[in-house]
C-alpha cells in the first residue's frame, strides 16, 4: 500500500507500506515540502502521488529503507535527472542527508 505522510508513520501504517518488498519500503520524498510517500512496486509510484500532491520535479528523491536496520539505499531511476543528478544513485551529499533524515523522521525507530 501507498501512503503520503506529512509526519510520523504509526506502526500500522509502516506495515501496510511493508506489505509488497516486506523488508524494505521505497520511498520518495519532496525535501522542500518535508512530505513521504512509501510503499508500492516502484519509487516512481511515490513519485507519481507526490506529484499530484503538488510537488516540484526537481524536489523529489527517491531511496529505499530497511527498517529493522536503518539502512538506506540512495538508488532508483527517479534520481537519474541529466540537469541535476547523473546517476540514479544520489550524488549531492546535502540532498542525501536531507533525505535521510526526512526517512529516519517520519520511518525511524518505530
């Protein structure tokens, strides 16, 4: 299941958003808007809701998470941007931290 947050994922919703990959959640996130979306096939599924949310392109990133590690993957077709982001990986340290810690505030720890 799909799921756009705007603050921290409650129990319930982390397993809903486990259910297709069950040890890992895509995920995409705007960074300016501070807005999550996980769950489904594919990042650009995420990326698609945040879209018709109302973000901008060129906010939007995309990772995988793990949470019974906390690992993050900073890989998906949605980063490959020839203008911004060369590789699907995310190349620009500031944009991947501000990605994880949007990841680890609204899906850490719980």
């Amino acid at each position: 299941m799909i799921l756009l947050l705007r603050e921290r994922a409650t129990p319930e919703q982390l397993e809903l958003m486990l259910q297709q990959h069950k040890f890992y959640i895509r995920t995409a996130v705007d960074i300016e808007r501070r807005v999550l979306v996980g769950g489904g096939g594919l990042h650009a599924d995420c990326e698609e809701k945040l879209l018709d949310d109302g973000s901008r392109q060129q906010d939007i990133w995309a990772a995988s998470f793990m949470p019974l590690t906390g690992k993050m993957i900073f890989e998906s077709m949605v980063n490959l941007r020839p203008r911004q982001n060369r590789s699907m990986e995310i190349l620009d340290p500031k944009i991947r931290e501000r990605v994880a810690q949007l990841i680890n505030e609204f899906l850490g720890n719980l």
